[in-house]
C-alpha cells in the first residue's frame, strides 16, 4: 500500500482550519459563560447592596421622625405597645446599620455611628420620660422608676442639633450611594 502525501497533505489542509474555527468558537464560548456569570453575581450583589442600604435610609428617617416626635415634640408614649413599637424601630436600625457596614467605608460608618450615638442620647430622654403609671413593671426590673430617674438626660436644644447634625450626615452619605451623581443628570 502506497500512500499518497498529495492526498494527505490536503486532507491536513482542509482540516486545519476548521480545527481552528472550532477551538477559537470554543473559547469564545468560555468567555462569554464566565461573562454571563460575572454579569449575574454583579446584578445579584448590587440589588442586594441597594436593597440593604434603602433599608437603612428607611429606618434612619423613621426613626429620626420617631425620636424627635418623642423627645423635642410634644407627643408621650402612652402604653407598652406604643414603647415596643419605638424600640422595635430602634432594634430595625441597629440592623440595618450593621448589615449595611460592609457596602459603606470608614467615614460614612463614621456618620452612622454618629446618628447611633445621638440616638442613644435621645433613648436616654425618651426612656426618662416615661410616666409612672405605665405598666412597665411587668417587662422591667422592680426598680424600673428609681432607675429611670437616674438617667442622665440631655438638654433639648443640645439633643436637637445633635439628632439633626447626624440625620443630615448619615443621609448624605446615603445619597450617592443610592442616587450617584450620573443618576441624577
């Protein structure tokens, strides 16, 4: 048997090429797949990043309406449920900041912190507050009204610029994360 290296060769000729088009149509299809995929982790994380953050914008501005109404306005609670339904926003926000801690960097964590912090001032008030005839005693320890009248409570107009310095910062930092500047246009 006698082999013909004309036939061969253009055997080989022919084939080249279209080994060729098939491993490039290979790897094109590779790429696209690992672009598919980043395409999808980055809509899955970004929804979740502004998910997590409009959460937090929420129940910074609930609370903030909450406090003041509480604590610079004229409004008392006046049952447990009423209190519950207060410390329920409070508990909401802890959350909510710390869930969002990882999409924000060390300043605006800085002004979240910053608007905790005058909440907590502000709980402080509200918590003093508190009339003696509620039923608390049922939730809170025996010594709940010699307690209370202990707190170190802050001055109204102090607290206020407090809570309203913070609010502002903590939601300024909030907007660009949630409206960027390219949004806007």
């Amino acid at each position: 048997m006698v082999l013909d290296w004309g036939n061969i060769i253009y055997v080989l000729i022919g084939a080249v090429p279209a080994l060729i088009v098939r491993t490039i149509d290979s790897c094109i299809e590779v790429k696209r797949i690992k672009l598919d995929e980043k395409k999808w982790q980055s809509k899955y994380f970004l929804e979740e990043k502004n998910r997590i953050l409009r959460n937090l914008h929420k129940s910074i501005a609930v609370l903030y309406y909450s406090t003041v109404s509480y604590v610079l306005g004229d409004v008392k609670i006046k049952n447990i449920e009423e209190y519950n339904e207060y410390k329920s926003q409070y508990s909401s926000f802890k959350i909510n900041k710390d869930l969002a801690k990882i999409y924000l960097n060390e300043i605006e964590n800085s002004k979240i912190s910053e608007f905790f912090t005058a909440l907590d001032y502000a709980q402080n008030n509200i918590y003093a507050d508190l009339s003696d005839d509620l039923d608390f005693k049922k939730y809170y320890p025996d010594d709940f009204i010699e307690n209370r009248k202990k707190i170190n409570t802050t001055n109204k107009n102090e607290l206020n610029n407090m809570l309203r310095s913070s609010y502002d910062k903590a939601l300024e930092c909030l907007i660009d994360k949630l409206n960027p500047e390219y949004l806007r246009k």
